[in-house]
C-alpha cells in the first residue's frame, strides 16, 4: 500500500527534512521507490525521485540537490501497480506545465480511456502511471478555457475519474494551499498544527508534530492552510468535524532499542492483552459497555445467528472465537473471509448479527462486505484497533483493541 505525506506552512521551512522523516514513518507499508515535491523559497516546485530504498532518496536530495526551505511540499511511498519499479513512475508527478504535481493512492480504473482522451487533447505523458492522469485532469480544468480556481479544478477533476484512491495536490501558483482528497482508497489523516498543517495515510508520519487529527471520509476533499483546515464534500457541500486527539505517543511508534518492530511488538503483547481487557471483566463476567446502546434499541434481541466477517490473522482469530461463542453464548456462529463475504450473496438480516474484526478498521474487503450487510438490515460490531477508522462509521458498535500502534506487517498485538 503506497504512503503519502504532505505539509505546508509559514515560508523558511525546512519541508525537505519533514517529508523524508514522514516517509521514514511509513516504510512499515511496503514500497518500491519514494518521491517528495517541494516548493522551495524561491518559488520552485522542485520534485526528487528514486526507485528502490528511501535511503536511496536521501542520498540523491543530500547529494548537494537538496531543495531547501519553502512552505509546502508533498510525498510518496510507491508499490507498484501500473508501471515499473523505476525512477520515472515514481511520484510526485506533474503537469505539463510543471505547476501542478500529484502524488495518489490507489487504483484508477478509467486510466486508459482517460489517458487516451487527454493525449488527443495534447497532454503528453511520461511515465506508465495511471497516477499522472491525475494531474493532467486537473490541468485541463486550472489551465482550460473556463479557468477555475485550484480546489475546484480539483474536484472537476475527479468527477471523471473511476476508482479507489486518495490524492495529494499542490501548485506552484498557490505556495499556501495543499489539497487532500480521498474516494475509497486507503485512509488520510489531518495533523493540525500551529500555523501548519499535515496530511498523512497514517498517523505515525506526522505524530512528532501533533496529536491532533482530523480523519477524512471517502467522498471529501480537505483543503489545508498554515491558518486551517476546510473539508468539503467532492461536490463541493462544507463539512463540519471536531478533532481527535491521539493518546499514545511518538515513541510507541519507534523500534525502541529492537531490531525491528514485529520483535518489539511481541514483547508487547502482555500489556496489549492487559488493556484490551482492562474493564471489561467484573467479578468473573464479561461487561461490554460499547454494547449497551445497541442492547437498549433492541437490536440484539433477536439474533439467531453471527457471521465472524475479516481477513488474514483476523479471519483466523475469528475461527477460535466461533467456537468460545458458541460455547458461551449457545448461538451458531459462521466465520467467513471478507473477500468471500462479499460476493457470495449471503443470507443476513435483522437476525443476523455481524461481526466485523480489522486492525486497521480500513479492510477493503471488510468495508464492503458489511456495507452490503448493513443494506439487508443486519446490527454490525467492529472489532478494531484505530480509533475514528472507516469500519467504525458503519457500525452499531465498536470495540476497540487499545492495543497502540501495530507497525509490523504480521499481526503481533491483534
């Protein structure tokens, strides 16, 4: 899954160095070259790219290439879906101007027709990215006959696009703005700061900056400013959201003296154990408070049936639980993988309660397998380990694993 990164800020600021220590932060994810576009203080957008390690990077940008200082700046963790592994499909990528660049997550599904349309129209192409329609779609309408101003080229620009994704865009025309925007795809997260801002695809990139986030939803746009954060929805209706602030710390997301961090976690597990736990048992009996609402609506009276909905070591987690619920609860209990789930046309309703577990409450399979559940009216539990993810937006209930950040790709702590 590719990283992004992006930050803007007062003038002078040394936006190189916050973007590769953001990038360092999201090597967990798995990526096959890095990029970073930087506006420097003399109003160039000057991008850096390399396959290969971000150490491969750092060498190229202190290798007496170094963009220095600016107010904005955007980058990227690529894995490699449409095009090679190589210095040229690397992001950011820009326009044909060179204004614009873009750095994208996900998966386009239009590219090629899209593509086509937009060389008739004389846009030429560089790399074998579906990621540089992208900015070529938002020259045509910034640059184009009607001359929209930045966001709404944007959110134009997106209207004609088929996928999965979250994008970061800036321009050399507007040194104080960053544009997020997220449809589907993987998450995007917020940092507000004091007179700067961060959008991230995980909060551990910019957590030595801020604790306070803002979680964007599919189908919005954030734009971001030194002064503030505006979210709208992509056809442009204002949103209103109140922050989070995150409770563990900087360090928790650091190796902390181990090798690497799937060792570090294990040796967390106890304490891991310890706070999901923790409340939950009085005098020898489960007590889940997350439940009482949907006990109070009535929405579990009458379940005959749970479906265990995940992927990977959760789906394997919920093979163990199928057996101590029913054991317990004297209820039949299936466990199904989420990929299977959500084409096989299962039988759910009102009496069907589902359980959803994922770490990362953004499982695409998972997403849309309960979204389909709760279409045919069946009371959805999360299970997950990240507060205000997506997977808890489309549950009755949630019940969070307190198990603090889990960098290494094997499950250890969930």
């Amino acid at each position: 899954m590719c990283g992004i990164i992006g930050y803007v800020g007062p003038q002078g600021t040394d936006v190189t160095t916050i973007l590769l220590d953001g990038l360092s932060k999201l090597e967990y994810r798995g990526y096959d070259s890095a990029g970073i576009a930087v506006l420097t203080s003399t109003g160039s957008l000057e991008l850096r790219r390399r396959a290969g390690k971000i150490a491969n990077l750092v060498a190229s940008v202190d290798n007496g290439s170094r963009p220095h200082g600016g107010s904005l700046g955007i980058g990227h963790t690529r894995w490699a879906t449409h095009g090679r592994p190589n210095d040229t499909n690397a992001h950011p990528h820009p326009d044909c101007t060179g204004v614009l660049t873009v750095v994208h997550n996900g998966i386009i599904e239009n590219y090629a027709e899209l593509r086509q349309e937009l060389t008739r129209e004389g846009h030429a192409f560089h790399s074998e990215t579906d990621t540089e329609i992208l900015s070529h779609l938002i020259e045509r309408h910034y640059f184009g006959d009607a001359q929209h101003d930045f966001e709404q080229a944007v959110r134009l620009a997106l209207r004609s696009v088929i996928g999965s994704y979250a994008i970061a865009v800036v321009s050399r025309e507007q040194p104080d703005l960053l544009i997020g925007a997220r449809c589907g795809g993987g998450p995007l997260i917020v940092g507000l700061g004091e007179n700067e801002q961060y959008l991230s695809s995980d909060i551990p990139a910019i957590l030595k900056h801020t604790r306070r986030v803002l979680v964007i939803e599919e189908g919005e746009m954030v734009a971001l400013r030194p002064g503030g954060v505006s979210i709208t929805r992509l056809d442009g209706v204002p949103v209103q959201r109140e922050p989070l602030t995150i409770e563990w710390d900087a360090e928790a997301a650091e190796k902390g003296g181990y090798p690497h961090f799937v060792l570090k976690e294990i040796f967390e597990q106890p304490d891991a154990l310890r706070r999901a736990l923790l409340g939950r048992i009085r005098e020898g009996h489960l007590h889940l408070a997350e439940l009482e609402k949907m006990q109070r609506a009535g929405l579990l009276d009458s379940i005959q049936r749970i479906v265990i909905v995940a992927c990977g070591t959760s789906y394997h987690a919920g093979l163990i639980a199928r057996y101590a619920i029913e054991q317990w609860a004297r209820i039949p209990v299936e466990a199904i993988t989420a990929a299977e789930f959500r084409y096989c046309d299962p039988i759910v309703g009102p009496e069907t309660l589902c359980i959803a577990v994922t770490q990362s409450g953004e499982t695409a399979d998972t997403l849309v397998g309960i979204r389909q559940a709760r279409e045919h009216g069946a009371p959805v539990i999360a299970i997950t380990n990240v507060v205000a993810s997506a997977i808890t937006r489309l549950s009755d209930a949630v019940l969070y694993l307190q198990a603090g950040p889990e960098i290494g790709v094997v499950a250890t702590k969930t």
